[in-house]
C-alpha cells in the first residue's frame, strides 16, 4: 500500500490512465474487427469504408502510447493488403 502522499496520487492517476487506455485499446480493436467483418461479407466498399474510419482510431491509440506505433501502422498495412486483394 502506498504510505507516501505522492505515492498515492501516482495510484489515483495509474487507476485514471489505466481506464482510459483500456477505453482507447477496446476502440481500435473493435475499428479493426469490423473491417475484418467486411472483408469477411466479401463487400470491397464497406470494408474500404470501415478501413478509412478505423484507420484514425488504431493512428491515434499509437500516438496516445497505448499500441507501438509500428504495430498500428502494420496492422493498417494488413488491412489494407487484403482490402486490396479482394475481387
């Protein structure tokens, strides 16, 4: 347990942050689910439409430190790979 004061404002803050991340990392992992989905449906414009919104959401979560930016940029990449793939 924390005994020093600013040892128990760094758990309130930790306990803040760790709430927030969670919220940022559950966005961008659904963003990238449903363009899976819509790859999945095999309907190229809804999955291309879903990439460019959730793009911006898996960029952000990388800038925040919440994903290594590399990780969101491969996995846009990937996305994107298979989008294009589709007949």
């Amino acid at each position: 347990m924390a005994n020093t004061k600013s040892a128990k404002k760094a758990t309130r803050q930790m306990v803040r942050r760790t709430e927030i991340n969670k919220n940022r990392r559950s966005t961008a992992k659904t963003a990238v689910r449903k363009v899976e989905e819509a790859i999945a449906s095999g309907n190229k414009d809804a999955a291309a439409a879903a990439l460019r919104s959730a793009q911006p959401s898996l960029v952000r979560t990388a800038q925040k430190g919440v994903m290594h930016p590399k990780t969101a940029s491969r996995k846009v990449s990937r996305l994107a790979q298979r989008i294009k793939a589709m007949a």
